[in-house]
C-alpha cells in the first residue's frame, strides 16, 4: 500500500519540474524583451566605473539570452557587467563579448586629449554635465572611434573635427548618431 502513494507523489514530483522546464523554454514576449532591454541599459549604466572611455551595446533574444557588447577600458569592467545581467530576472544566459581595450599610456594621453578637445569645445561643452557623458571615446592603438548619440549633425560633426586635431591621433572613426526628434 505505501508505494502506490511515493509512486504518486513522484509521478506529481515529475510533472511539475517538466512544467518548469517548458515554461523556461517559452520565448519572451516582445513586452518581457523590452523590460529585459531596460534593465540591462539600467544596470550597465549604473556600474559604477563605467564611464566616458567605455562603450556599451547589447542583444536581447527572445530565449532570454543576452549578448553584451562593446569595449571597456578597465579590466572589471568587463566581469562587473556579466555579473549584474545575469541577475535580472528571465536572463536565462549571458555572452560576454565586450573587449578589453589594451592597458596603453600611449592611449590614455590621447583619451584624455580628446576627451579635452571634445568636451572643452563650446558647442560641446554641454554634453559633459550629464551623469554619463553620451559622447563615448574609444581608444585601441592610437585609433579613436566615437560612440554614443548628440543632438545634431552639427555637434556630431564637430565632435569628430575635434577628435581628429588632437596630435598622435591615427585615426578617428565617428559612430556617433543623431538623436530622432
């Protein structure tokens, strides 16, 4: 008599880990990717040393799956922002693919010149209160590139003007968009 009701609870034990596994294999609703989309821009941006030389980008799939991008200047950097994804809920897996910019004092002069000539310009100069500054300045080798978006074409294009003076710069590449109004 006993065995019929473990039999029973087993069958029952089964079951509900069977409806778990199904449920974690549902794909996401457009609305649950947009949350999972907002709360990574969120936890990212609130590392806390994040900042103007590092760059940001990720993918959200519909399995959960979350695919950071971008560059980072520190190290840490790079696990920090693995760590806080994976935190939020219904990120089944995360793929680290952000680069860690090689530890150059080559390239931290020139971060820092350009960061001078772009901020420093008067046309640009407001970008620089905000929280994060959203002209990004990557430096890998000599070679900038320029992430994030600006107001206008104008600033756009004075952001790279001003990249491209700064001395022992070999090249700049202007990423930089144009918010939609």
């Amino acid at each position: 008599m006993p065995r019929k009701p473990l039999l029973a609870s087993i069958v029952l034990i089964v079951a509900a880990l069977a409806g778990t596994a199904s449920a974690a294999q549902r794909p996401l609703s457009p609305r649950g990717v947009e949350r999972i989309q907002r709360e990574v821009r969120h936890e990212l941006v609130m590392l806390p040393w994040y900042g103007v030389f590092d760059n940001f980008a990720y993918k959200v799939s519909n399995d959960g799956a979350v695919t950071l991008l971008g560059q980072v200047s520190r190290p840490s950097l790079k696990s920090d922002a693995e760590a806080v994804v994976k935190k939020i809920e219904g990120v089944e897996r995360v793929v680290n693919k952000i680069e860690v910019l090689p530890l150059s004092p080559h390239d931290d002069d020139i971060r820092i010149a350009t960061y001078r000539a772009i901020y420093g310009h008067s046309s640009l100069h407001r970008y620089q209160m905000r929280a994060v500054p959203p002209i990004h300045i990557i430096v890998r080798n000599g070679h900038v590139t320029l992430e994030g978006v600006v107001a206008t074409e104008a600033d756009k294009n004075i952001a790279g003007i001003q990249a491209n003076g700064v001395s022992q710069v070999f090249s700049v590449t202007n990423n930089l968009r144009v918010e939609e109004r």
